[in-house]
C-alpha cells in the first residue's frame, strides 16, 4: 500500500519543519500560525544545529528499543515518536524489574519498586531532554550560525 510510505514521509517533513515549535511558543511572543511561521524560518537557519543532537537521540532510541536502526521507518509511521520513547521506557523497565526478581532472587515486590525507580529516571531524563531544547533554542535563535562561526574563531565562544 501506498498509505505507509506516504504516512511516514508526512510525519517527517512535519517533524523536521515545526520541530522547535514548543520552544517557539513558551519563549516567543507570537500567536496562532505566527508560531508556525517562525518555527519554519528558525529551522531554515539553523536546521543542522537544532536537529543533530534530536537526531541522535531518536536513533539511540530506536536503536535500544528494537536493535536495528533500520526500524527508523517504523518510528515515523507511528505517527507521535513520543510514544515510542515512552514504550522504549516501559520494556526497558520491565526488563529491568523481571532481571530483578529472578536474577537477584529479589521478591516480586522488589521488581515493581525498581520498576517504579526506573519510571522516575525516565521522567527525569525527559525533563532534562526539554530543559536542554529550551537552552539550545534561546542560545540559537539569539544569534545567526556566522555570528556563532565568528565567536568561535574568536574565542569568545562559551
């Protein structure tokens, strides 16, 4: 079928172009499809600076989650890739709570609390994720990638 390929092409041409769009909306003052636009000019800009570290982490993600990084396809079908993070972090953690109880001789009670433990870190970790998105767009979207070239060169870069 054709649905698919044309799904996943979707999802990432949609993906790439309003990717900062969260940034765009708790640190700009723009309203409605001003957000849009903005998030489309930032990303004309600075599309290799901003995507690099997204991109990293997505095929570390599904990398971990299915052990190919062939299954990319399968990420953007999916349609949210958020859900497929937080699947990542539900097997992750059952694995971890099921080697628990069986390999450590630990009690079922014992897996459910590292389970829980695990979530947590998970949570953090995102929080840490968006905290870095919210530092990187207001680093990136203060200054133009030569200016940025000219600091560096400089030495001025911090």
């Amino acid at each position: 079928s054709l649905r698919a390929p044309v799904v996943a092409f979707m999802n990432l041409i949609v993906l790439t172009l309003f990717n900062p769009l969260p940034e765009v909306a708790y640190q700009e003052r723009t309203v409605s499809f001003d957000s849009f636009r903005h998030s489309f000019a930032f990303m004309r800009e600075n599309i290799i600076e901003w995507l690099t570290p997204f991109v990293l982490l997505m095929l570390l993600t599904v990398t971990a989650q299915s052990g190919s990084p062939a299954d990319i396809v399968k990420f953007f079908i999916n349609g949210d890739p958020f859900s497929s993070v937080m699947q990542l972090g539900s097997s992750m953690g059952s694995v971890i709570a099921g080697f628990y109880s069986e390999e450590f001789g630990g009690s079922v009670l014992g897996g459910i609390f590292m389970l829980i433990i695990f979530h947590y870190i998970l949570w953090a970790m995102t929080y840490l994720v968006f905290i870095f998105r919210g530092v990187l767009y207001k680093h990136l979207s203060s200054s133009s990638r030569r200016k940025r070239i000219y600091r560096y060169r400089a030495g001025e870069f911090s």
